[in-house]
C-alpha cells in the first residue's frame, strides 16, 4: 500500500468514526427524553459528599412549565456559602448537606424556552437567578417581597426540597441550565456587563437589602468586615451612597483595592493598632465574615442608635449575652438573609445603571478549576469573586 493509499484509509477511518459518535450522541439525548419525557436534560458539576471533588454529573430538571422559563446558564458566581453547603459547615444551623449536590446561586443565562402563560421575558432575553426558585406567592412575606421567609417554605436554588415539584432535590448553578417560574427570575438589561452580574444575584442583593433595611443614609459612617465576595460589593454600595466607608479584612494585599473602590479606611485586624480609637464611632456596620471572630469588637463601635447587620456565617461566633448591657447597650444587631425578587431587581438595575460590579476572576467550567477555586477561597488566596464561564462546559 502506498502512502496516499494509506492516508486516504485512514481519512474514511476518521470519517466513519465521527460519523458513529455523532449517531451515538443523538441516540443518548434521544434516550435521556425518551426515559424523562417531560424533564429537562441537565449537566453540571456535584460533589457526592462533603470530602468530595467536583465531578462531571449529568440529571434531569422539571419541564418547562405555563410559568416557567429554561435559562442556558452562560455564567456562575462562587460564593462562599457555597463551600459552607458543599462542606457541611452549617449543620449546626440546622442546614443539611443533600449528595449528589449541584451547588450555585449567582446565574446569569440567555432565556432559551418560556411556558404558555409567560410575560416577563421572551427568548433571547438574559435572566437571572439568586438564592430562591420558588415560594407560595400568598403569604404574608411573599406578599411584602419578602419571599426567603415564606411560611409555606423557600425553595432555595440547590440543596432545597421543591415541595412544588414532587419534592425533587434543586440543583444550582454549575450547570448548563435552570428551570425557573418567571417569579423568581430576574431581568438582566441588555448593556449588563453579564459576567460580572452572575454575583449580584447574591452578593449584590446580600448587601444591597440590609442597607436598605437600616435606612443608610449620605454622611453616614459605616463598617464592612469581611472584605471579601460579599463585602466588597456593601463598600461599593455604601461609597456609592456618599457614606464614609472603613473596611475590615486580614489580607494586606487588598489595601489598594480598598482605596481604588472608594474606601475611606481600611483596617487589617491581624495589627490590632489598626483596631484603635474606632469605638463608638459607626452608625451602620455589616459584618460578612466567614469565619470565627469575636461579634462585640464591631458592635462596640457602633454608635448609640447605630445598627449591625450579620450576614457571615461564621460556623461557631458566640455573642455572650452577659456582655451586651456594656458591650452593646441601646445599638441594634441582626441578621439578615439575602432579599426578596422585587428589592434584587432593584439592586440589579442600580447596579448596571451606575456600574457597580464585583471584581471577577474568570475560570473555566472544568472541575479541577472548581477545586480549586474552592481551595484558594478558604485559604484567603482569592480576593473577591470567582465565577465559572459556563459556555466552556464540555
Ligand atoms: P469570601 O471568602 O469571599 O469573603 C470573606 C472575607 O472575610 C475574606 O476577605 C476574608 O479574608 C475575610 N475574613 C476572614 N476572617 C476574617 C476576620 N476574622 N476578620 C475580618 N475579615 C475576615 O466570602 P463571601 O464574601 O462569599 O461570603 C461571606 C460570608 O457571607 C459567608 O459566610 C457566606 O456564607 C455568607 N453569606 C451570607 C448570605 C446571607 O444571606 N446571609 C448570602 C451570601 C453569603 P481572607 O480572604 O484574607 O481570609
Ligand atoms: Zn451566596
């Protein structure tokens, strides 16, 4: 046999085995909607149990209901309660951890199918997803916009029983797509930078509903501790409101990005010099920090009247209540759990109209690139936010 002989072989070799694999593709989506006629075929990445690794993992979704709108998810935000979820930090709180988990909560997608009875979007559209996917809409919550405290129960966007679809098991964002009520989809502008929006749909609406809530106002003076995913879109917010911003973080190396934002002060806490001459001097102070800390540092700079929003998910922080009459008397703490569909509309057009994004690290959709984002966040080795390009996904 010649060479061209032989190149020629091997060129109907290549041919027929493309040929083959491409019939045999159409059959096994041909067979996932032939077993699931209704669902809709998903694939992402899930971790099987809290020592896990991120896997390639394929499932079904609900179908497209009257209500309903399927989002090919182009972008996905990493928070961290995401790694809280995946590593079963939270248990103490009574969140339980649900293997197989598809975590994601900050989507951002092109609207690629729509139910009957649709109003909010057409295809083409982009849309966006944060914490929730569904609640009863009647409540007296649901019916303030307060639909996370819904008293039939929130369906959060994974890890949640979906008692609206025969109580199937949500699986997030690290996928290529999400089946949602129009309700809890919002609408993304067209000029939205969209990579950078995937994290508003949390950070941003984390931030932006307690500020809101505390009624901060201009000439105000306010804490951020935890310089992180979250708290660096509350500086944002709070710089934007004309408010002087003082931040509180453990990594030097975000010194100049504190300053380059807007920030007025930034304290490192490991210099306990730093940490000096501030008590009594905050009206509004938010606290994201993920991890173990001492709450009375920051309630006692607070000034009388002032207020204190938790939204870290510290998996152990005590406040002593034996300290408060001193420590924390005539100022106001709470927590503060996300925000309603109404208010994250809100906030996402604010945040496009002003453009006022977080900082994204872009990686792609591979699970050894999870991993590893997952690791340099607990470690404190990522600034603010990580976000998956979705469309990389093989
Ligand atoms: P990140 O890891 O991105 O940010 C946390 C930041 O806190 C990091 O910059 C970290 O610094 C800093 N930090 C850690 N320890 C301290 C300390 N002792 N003092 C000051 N700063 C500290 O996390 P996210 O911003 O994504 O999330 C923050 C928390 O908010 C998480 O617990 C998350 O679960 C929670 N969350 C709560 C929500 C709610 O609705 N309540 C919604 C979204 C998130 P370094 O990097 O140097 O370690
Ligand atoms: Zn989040």
């Amino acid at each position: 046999m010649t060479n061209l002989q032989f190149l020629a072989k091997l060129k109907m070799f290549c041919v027929i085995v493309a040929v083959i694999a491409a019939v045999n593709l159409v059959n096994a989506q041909q067979n996932q909607n032939d077993l699931h006629p209704n669902r809709v075929f998903s694939k992402g990445f899930a971790v099987h149990s809290h020592e896990d690794q991120f896997h390639l993992y394929e499932f079904t979704r609900h179908g497209v209901g009257g209500n309903d709108i399927q989002i090919e998810i182009l972008y996905a935000g990493i928070c961290h309660s995401d790694l809280h979820a995946v590593w079963e930090e939270q248990k103490d709180f009574g969140i339980h951890s649900r293997y197989p988990m598809v975590p994601g909560h900050e989507i951002v997608g092109r609207v690629v199918k729509i139910g009957n009875n649709v109003t909010k979007f057409k295809i083409g559209d982009f849309a966006g997803v944060g914490c929730m996917v569904n609640a009863c809409r009647m409540c007296g919550y649901c019916l303030v916009g307060k639909e996370q405290f819904c008293e039939k129960g929130t369906v959060f966007t994974y890890n949640s029983i979906d008692h609206y679809h025969e109580h199937e098991i949500t699986m997030g964002g690290y996928s290529n797509n999400i089946v949602v009520s129009e309700n809890f989809a919002i609408n993304i502008p067209k000029n939205a930078d969209l990579k950078k929006a995937a994290p508003l749909l949390c950070a941003g609406i984390t931030t932006w509903s307690p500020i809101k809530f505390s009624n901060v106002k201009k000439g105000d003076k306010a804490g951020v501790a935890g310089y992180g995913g979250v708290g660096h879109m509350a500086a944002q917010y709070l710089v934007a409101l004309g408010t002087e911003v003082t931040v509180f973080d453990t990594n030097e190396e975000k010194r100049n990005d504190a300053k380059r934002m807007g920030v007025k002060r930034y304290v490192n806490v490991r210099n306990p010099k730093e940490l000096e001459g501030l008590n009594n001097t905050m009206d509004f102070i938010i606290t994201t920090i993920p991890a173990d800390y001492d709450p009375l540092i920051y309630v006692r700079m607070l000034k009388i009247g002032g207020e204190m929003a938790v939204v870290g998910l510290p998996p152990n922080s005590n406040i002593n209540i034996s300290k408060l009459p001193l420590g924390a008397a005539n100022r106001k703490i709470y927590g503060s759990l996300i925000g309603g569909i109404k208010e994250t509309q809100e906030m996402l057009d604010y945040s496009v109209a002003n453009t006022i994004y977080p900082q994204v690290e872009i990686i792609k959709a591979e699970p050894s690139e999870i991993d590893k984002a997952y690791k340099n966040l607990k470690n404190g080795k990522m600034k603010f936010r990580y976000v998956i390009d979705m469309s990389t996904l093989k």
